[in-house]
C-alpha cells in the first residue's frame, strides 16, 4: 500500500532536502508536487485542498524559514499533518461493557466482511485473550454462512448457525442469548450486503443495530476503491452511527487514497487495515506509523510488535547459543529463520516497514520475492535429516534427487547451496559474539550481495 505516493514524494523531498534555505518559490513548487502526488494516490480532492492549505500555513512561517535544516522540518511538517488527516493516533475498540459486548460489520457485498469477520475474531482471542462468537445475518447467501462457520472453526471460536429462512434480527438476538449463557466476550455479527447502498439494505442494518445495540459499529470497505471508499463510507454513516472503519485489501492497492481520505471525510476512524486472505493478516491502524511508511521512513515498532507476536523465541535463543559456541549454522537452522520470516509476513511485509526500503532498486522485489522463500523451504525439506546437518554430502545424484521431490532445477539447489555457504561464513564470526566481525565480513552490503540472500 502507498507505493506510488512513497515514489513520488520520496522524489519530491530528495531535492527539496539538499536546499540551503526555503523561499517562497521553492516552497511553492514543492506544494504542487505533493499536491499531484495526493491527487494521484486518489485523495479526495476536499481532503487534498484541506491538506495543502495546513502544510502551506505552517511551511511559509517562521518554523520553516528559521530551521537550520529547513528542508527537513518541511517534511517533518508533511508528516504531522499525514498523522492529523488520519486521526492523530490507534482508535482502539471500545470493549468496556456488559459481557457479550457486540462488534456489527457492516458495508457492501464483496468488501471483504466475512473474511474481516474471521481476522477480527482471531485477533481479538490471540491478541486481547477474549472469548468470541461469530454469528452471520445474512440470509440472502447462504454460502455467506457457511464461509463464516468454516472461519470461526479455523480460528478456534463459537459459531452460532443460522439459516436463510430465518429473520436476520432473530438470529442476531438468538446469538446474544446463547453468547450469556456461554459468558462469551464479544458476539461478532456479519451483516449482509448489497452490490450498493439501498433502502431495505440500510433498513435492516438499523433494525438489526437497534435490536443488538452494539458497542462498535465497524464499516467494512475496499481500500481498492480509492475516493470512492470515503463516499460510500459518508453514505453509511449517515444511515447509521458507525464507530469506526476497516479497510480491506490493502494489498492489493498502490495508491493509498482511501487510508488518507475516510477520516477526513466520515470523521470516523480507520481501526484496522486488512491484506490478503490469510486469516492473520489484520492489523491495527497506527496514523503516525503509516505515515512513516508514506514517507518511506518505515514502521519499525510494528515490526518490533510482529517479532514479538511470532517469533519463537525458544528457537531464536538455541540458534545463538549454537552460533557462539561454534557448532555451526546448518541447513535446518536456515529453514528455521525463513520460516519465522514467513510468520512474520513474509520479506515484503518485512521491507514494507524497514526504514529506506523504499528508496531500494526495484529489482530487489524479485530477489526478495516470497515465491523464493517457499521454494528455499521446499529444497531444504526435499532433504534427508543427515543432509541437513552435514549439506557438504549433498553432490550430483543427491542434487537431482532433492530437485525433483522440490519441484525446481538442480541450479535452483546450486544457488541455495552457494547462498548457504555464505550465511554460515557470516555465522562463523559471530563465534564468541564478535559481532563486529560479522559486519565487516558484510561489507555494509545485503548477505549473499547481487543474487544472494534477501536478509
């Protein structure tokens, strides 16, 4: 998400941070460049407008022109008012009630609801250790229920059934009841949806809200619809009082228009950012740090948080034990950490959040491309046990054999093989934790330089 805003207003700020001081020229020409930019990133053009006009306020006053590094405070500047326009900070969900409290999605068919049903249900027994129930209301599909029990069971949490000939606040209310009985935490109802906003549509979302009274009232919408994804949002939320939004494939979207534009446009706040299918792939939305990653300074306190969350620390400490004893670096060692890099969202989510990623060649995509990884992790498995402690045994007929049962070509384990033997060289100076060595055996450059490792 934001590539296309980051390139452009990486390329913007490069000449802007070598000048020696800001006139009022520069400046000007500065501001239409980022205006473009927004405009590009499909913004809403209010929210464009608003946007330039404070970073124009406080750009041509004395905090600019009296900065010894004035080119950085303008970008400094940029970047409060990113944060401003998003909403300042995390909206967290606001859970303090009676037992079950209710979270309802609601928003257009196809915007991902189901699926966001599902994250946020795994998210909320992981991360905030809650008891939840999922419960659909939509009857007009019933593959719409059947996809949500199938979820609820992959994430380990009740289901309440329904079918579709019943009355979807009866459902909604037979949910809560049984959700008492059981002392469930949060009861998550999934709303039906429509192709567009309409009348019955928006009737039987404010039945089922007066019915269920929830505490939180999350509008579900595809970030891949830029501008369009704030309107629909107003459209909802004078209908109904919304608490917040979730924005949904993000990954899927360059441009970033909808993040920057449904706050200033619903006054409501952007809660989570969904990508993917996978059901771990929610995260909570952190103005200030999507902001960095816009302005391609990276999010590294997500990245913190995610190694936190997936990391098996048990593994990581053997790995340096091992490392600092001398005992080697082998093969499994190595599937291990690109497993964990996998857990961790794989080396595009990884260099998503890394700071100056984005000003890296574009090649690097390729190299670090998570095809790669899954397919580093198929050579290695295609190996005997003894392969993996001892990889000097792996010649010829060994080679073709792991191959084949890999799917790849013999120079495809050739490369991993060669890409190996590098890592273990780095890992031999660390003997005794002499980090130091390992950093000049490095270079400064990537492990594996040109085709090597992507970490």
């Amino acid at each position: 998400m934001f590539e296309n805003l980051t390139d452009r207003l990486t390329a913007t700020f490069k000449g802007l941070r070598g000048q020696g001081r800001l006139t009022e020229d520069n400046i000007k020409s500065t501001l239409r460049e980022v205006r473009m930019a927004l405009l590009e990133a499909d913004v809403a053009l209010p929210v464009v407008r608003d946007f330039i006009g404070r970073v124009r306020e406080r750009a041509v006053g004395q905090e600019v022109t009296r900065s010894v590094t004035p080119g950085q405070v303008f970008v400094k500047i940029v970047n409060d008012e990113l944060v401003a326009t998003m909403g300042e900070s995390n909206a967290a969900l606001d859970l303090a009630a009676q037992p079950p409290a209710v979270v309802m999605l609601a928003g257009l068919q196809g915007a991902g609801k189901t699926t966001s049903a599902g994250k946020l249900a795994r998210w909320l027994r992981e991360e905030q250790k809650k008891s939840v129930m999922l419960v659909s209301t939509d009857v007009y599909r019933p593959a719409a229920i059947d996809q949500l029990e199938r979820l609820a069971g992959e994430v380990e949490v009740a289901f309440h059934p329904s079918s579709a000939d019943q009355d979807p606040v009866a459902i909604a209310e037979g949910a809560l009841e049984e959700a008492r009985k059981r002392f469930i935490d949060v009861v998550i109802v999934d709303t039906a949806g429509r192709l567009h906003v309409d009348e019955a549509m928006m009737d039987e979302v404010a039945r089922l809200q007066a019915a269920v009274e929830p505490v939180e009232t999350l509008f579900v919408v595809d970030s891949m619809t830029g501008q369009d994804a704030a309107n629909t949002a107003k459209a909802f939320n004078d209908a109904l009082p919304l608490t917040g939004v979730v924005l949904t494939k993000t990954d899927g979207d360059a441009r970033g228009g909808a993040a920057l534009s449904v706050r200033a446009i619903t006054g409501k706040p952007i809660k989570f950012l969904g990508s993917g299918e996978k059901l771990k792939a929610l995260e909570p939305f952190h103005p200030d740090r999507v902001a960095n990653r816009i302005l391609g300074m990276g999010d590294v306190v997500s990245l913190v948080e995610e190694a936190e969350r997936t990391v098996d620390k048990e593994k990581a400490e053997k790995l340096v034990r091992k490392v600092k004893k001398g005992k080697g670096f082998d093969l499994a060692d190595l599937r291990d950490q690109l497993e964990q890099m996998q857990k961790m969202g794989g080396m595009a989510g990884l260099m998503d959040k890394l700071p100056g990623m984005g000003k890296m060649p574009k090649g690097l995509d390729d190299q670090a491309g998570d095809s790669q990884v899954r397919q580093m992790i198929a050579i290695v498995n295609g190996m005997t046990p003894q392969e993996r402690r001892h990889p000097d045994l792996i010649k010829g007929s060994r080679k073709r054999r792991i191959a084949t049962g890999a799917g790849v070509q013999v120079q495809d384990v050739n490369r991993l093989l060669k890409q190996y033997t590098q890592m273990r060289k780095m890992m031999k100076k660390l003997k005794g934790g002499n980090m130091t060595k390992m950093m000049r055996g490095m270079g400064g450059k990537l492990p594996g330089g040109g085709g090597g490792m992507p970490f």
